[in-house]
C-alpha cells in the first residue's frame, strides 16, 4: 500500500486481518494471555495512529483461530508499519518502517521485570538450559532475534589443514536507504548520543531514531529484552544477538559504558558466565585496536550454544608452568596461536591464565616480530580469552595477540596481509579466531561474476593472459583478478557443475591464509621456536 493512497477495501481487509491474527500469534506464542487480546489490538492501532478497522465478528467473540501455516511476521509487520508510515508516525524510508515494526512488536513484549523474573525461576527450579531455551525462543518469537534475515546468510563449511572451517557471507543485517544517508547530512555532529552505543543497556525499549535527528540514527529497541546476571562484583545483562551468526549468539553487556578490558578481572567474569550457563561458550574480544573487535567502547562478552573449529582442533603439544602443574596446558594445531588451559579449579585455572597473560605483554621476540610496547607505553599484546566447561573442567582457550604495525603492513602486521583483502579487510575479532569467518556481502556478486569469467574461459580454451584480461576488465572481478587465474591453474577439472563448490573450498583457503597471518608464532621452524621461547618463559 503506497504510503499516499486512500486505502481499497481489499488493503483495509488486508490491515484487519493482520491485525487479527497478529494478536492471536502474540496469544499461540505465550508472550501475551488470551484476557489480552483487545487491549493488543488497540495497542497495536494507537501505535500505528489508526483509528480502525474495528476486528471481525469472529475474531470479537473468541472463535477466530491462529493461522499459523499461513501467517508470516514478517508479512503482518510490513503491512502494519506501512499503515504507520502513511500516518505520518514514522518517517517513509527503510528506517522508519523498521522502526514502526519494531514499536509494533514492542507494544506486545512483556516487561522486562516480568522476563527477567521468569527466566530467574526457570534457571533455579529447572536449571540453565530451560532458561535459555525458554528466553531464546521469546526473543525470536518478539522479533528481537531476525530470524527471516539471518536465513538469509550464506553459509558453508570446507576442509583446510586446519580442519573444516565455518564460512559466513553475512546478509541479514539491512543495507541502508539512501534517504537515511542523505537525511543524516543535516544532523549536527557534536551531539552528545543517548544510548552512548548499540551495547548499552539503556537501549531497552528505545523507541531508536531517524538519520535526520541531531544525535543520528539508531535501530529501534522496543522488543529488545535484557536478563540480569551476576559476573564477579557486578550485574550484567544477558540479550540475544538480532543478527546471529551461530546458534543462540548471546552477548553480555556491563552496565557502566566503558572500554573493552581483558585482564584478571574479565576473564573471571568469563568464568563466572559458565559457571551460570554452563552449557554455553563466552568470549572476549582483544582489547586493542586491530586485533580487536568492532565496538572498544562497551565492555562486552559474546557466548552462546556452537562449538567452533578452534575447539576440535588437535593438540600439537602440551605443557606445564612451574606452580601450575595441575593445570593442563597445550598448544592447538590452530594457525592463530593459541594456548588451552584446563583444569577442575576454577581458581588455578584462573591463576594460570592471569600468568600467562601477564607474561605476554611484556613478551618480545624480534625474529617473530614481536614488540610488546612503544618507548611510549602504548602497549600492543593482549589476548583473545574463551572459557567453556568440558568433561568436568574449566577450559581457557587463550590467543596472543599483537596489534604492530609497519610500513610493510600499516594496517597491522598480524592481520589479513593485503593479498587476502579481496576476500577480507576487516579485523579477526573473536568469532573469527575460532574459526567461523563472517565475509561481506560484495562477495555473493564478486564470486558469481567470478565463476562465469572462469566458465566461459575454459569453454573456449582461454589461455592464462587472456584470462587475467578478463577479470581486470571487470569491476566486480578485478579484485579477484590474480587470486582467480590461480585458482582456474589449480583446477583444470573445473565445471559449471562444481565450480561453486571449488570456489567455496578457495576462499575457505583465503580465510585459513588470513587466520596464519593472525598468528604471532607462524607454523615454521623461526614460528615453533619462537612459541617455545614463550612457554619457557612461562
């Protein structure tokens, strides 16, 4: 329904019906009773500054059924923001009919305090996972967690010398309309933004903003509901990730919006996370730039229910430290380096990680390239902690980072090298040290062109130069140029029937490749020794 016309009776038909039966999937799914259903409906009017259509006969006495093969979320939610825009509540733009989706379902969600209250008992009186399974499902069943958008990721898995590893081209976050990059011109640049960024907690129930407001745009948050959880001294809150990129992706948030850390007290809250949900992984960042994640400036975890390929790697060696010999040490067959401690102790398993973190930064190793501080302080080593509870142990997974740069590599001598950039730039933040890369979505038309430069090349017998002519000549190829001419030497049995799959196993290749120059102790006899020195130093 365009946003200026008088709506038909077949469009006025078409808003009753969503209506209707939005309420009676807020009723099948448990986040509103049955007694409600009224005061929903008229909820959902007054959000959508409707005065009408009044609900059928049938729906009033009680006798309309929920029609779930037919109902879609996200088809009731268009139809009903459309209303809401061509109203004047919400601005006509991408933006605006998000924002009018998301008010939508917030107006049906339960109070936080009722949530949090029901996820607490549940955890007491049934344990951690019907609490999770329980809040998960209510933050899909609300629209927190975009299920329809997430399915829209393409994802495969392929075998590497480090194992299969998880691939991601992520197309469930929304691009951004063009009257919101315009809109956002006019906005002042020195307003001070409230929430202070997408992690804080203050975005609970935010109503979020349009690109032309003087703070800028910010998603709606109405239906975004947040658990308290006690980690170390302090309440955290526990919400589901909209846009997840592994099952039940969960991220723990601090309170007090301030810096990333990782040191003795972050990696206890790790423990104390899988001490309340034990049947989750949690993580966290690199606290400095490059190695780190996206967001430095919101203390943060993230966790859920996946077990990643760094997990099921083997062990290349194991180890002790002198005052630690019951907790076990080894080093993972990983290309990042990474070190996995274990033990029954909680607080040993703790004590040898706060060690080995502070060896680390102050370790150097020119031959590695190593440097663990500038003349000026700045430091430049840290680690990417995981914890987990496996077979009755507290587990510690630890990769040592080092964010330096040089003129040979600006952006980070431990990052994708710039051979790698036509498939990833970005930082290897936490998802991705273990193994489960999250590509951008350039790629989905960047390999398809790809593949039918390869195809027409071999259907007419195009020698190499010919070939690179091609993929140079092309935009969209030309990224690729080098990294394709290699990969069509390397498969001369390349068909329109496996060429998909050849180039999966490719880029699966290129993200190994960037996770080895994530590594600080390369796999060679200067990287083995190096690794070697560390231990000893240990």
């Amino acid at each position: 329904m365009a946003v200026t016309d008088t709506p038909t009776c077949d469009e006025h038909e078409q808003v009753r019906r969503a209506l209707e039966q939005m309420t009676l999937y807020a009723i099948d799914c448990g986040i509103i009773d049955a007694q409600d259903r009224r005061w929903a409906y008229n909820e959902l009017l007054d959000t959508m500054g409707a005065e009408g259509p009044a609900p059928s006969t049938a729906w009033e006495a009680g006798t309309e059924t929920f029609d779930e093969d037919s109902f879609d979320l996200d088809d009731a939610l268009a139809v009903l923001s459309e209303v809401a825009v061509a109203n004047g509540r919400f601005e006509d733009s991408a933006g605006g009919r998000d924002r009018a989706s998301m008010a939508i379902m917030g107006r049906l969600t339960p109070r936080p305090s009722d949530i949090a209250r029901s996820f607490e008992d549940l955890r007491r009186e049934k344990g951690a996972l019907d609490a999770t399974n329980w809040f998960y499902r209510l933050c899909c069943d609300v629209g927190y967690v975009r299920r329809s958008a997430i399915a829209r990721n393409i994802e495969w898995t392929s075998p590497t010398r480090w194992g299969e590893l998880e691939i991601t081209i992520n197309l469930s976050k929304p691009e951004k309309d063009p009257r919101d990059i315009a809109a956002a011109l006019t906005r002042a640049d020195d307003a001070e933004p409230y929430p202070a960024c997408q992690l804080c907690m203050s975005n609970e129930g935010y109503a979020g903003r349009a690109a032309a407001s003087p703070q800028g745009a910010h998603p709606a948050r109405q239906n975004l509901r947040i658990v308290p959880i006690e980690l170390r001294d302090e309440t955290w809150g526990l919400q589901y990730s909209p846009y997840a990129y592994f099952t039940e992706h969960c991220i723990a948030m601090s309170q007090e919006h301030r810096p990333m850390h990782v040191d003795r007290e972050n990696i206890a809250r790790l423990l104390d996370f899988v001490d309340t949900l034990p049947h989750y992984f949690v993580g966290s960042n690199a606290d400095l730039p490059i190695v780190g994640g996206s967001i430095l400036t919101h203390d943060h975890f993230q966790g859920g229910r996946h077990v990643f390929p760094m997990m099921r790697a083997q062990v290349e060696r194991t180890f002790t430290m002198p005052g630690f010999n019951d907790v076990r040490g080894e080093v993972l067959q990983w290309p990042m380096s990474v070190l996995r401690l274990s033990c029954e102790s909680r607080d040993r398993v703790l004590d040898a990680a706060a060690h080995v973190l502070e060896v680390w930064r102050g370790h150097a190793d020119a031959s590695c390239g190593i440097v663990p501080r500038d003349p000026d302080g700045t430091p430049h080593n840290t680690v990417t902690p995981v914890a987990t509870r496996e077979n009755g142990n507290y587990t510690l997974y630890l990769a040592l980072r080092c964010n330096i740069a040089t003129d040979e590599h600006p952006l980070g001598v431990f990052h994708p090298h710039a051979d790698k950039h036509h498939i990833k730039k970005e930082n290897i933040g936490l998802i991705e040290v273990m193994g489960l890369a999250i590509l951008p979505p350039r790629l989905v038309d960047e390999l398809a062109c790809v593949k039918d430069v390869l195809l027409a090349a071999r259907a007419t017998n195009e020698d190499e130069a010919t070939l690179l002519m091609h993929l140079e000549a092309n935009d969209r190829t030309a990224p690729h140029a080098e990294w394709a001419t290699e990969v069509a030497r390397r498969h001369p049995d390349l068909t329109r029937e496996n060429a998909q799959r050849i180039l999966r196993d490719e880029v699966a290749a290129v993200f190994a490749g960037v996770l080895e120059d994530a590594g600080v102790f390369k796999w060679n006899d200067t990287g083995r020794a190096g690794l070697q020195r560390f231990i000893s130093a240990l």
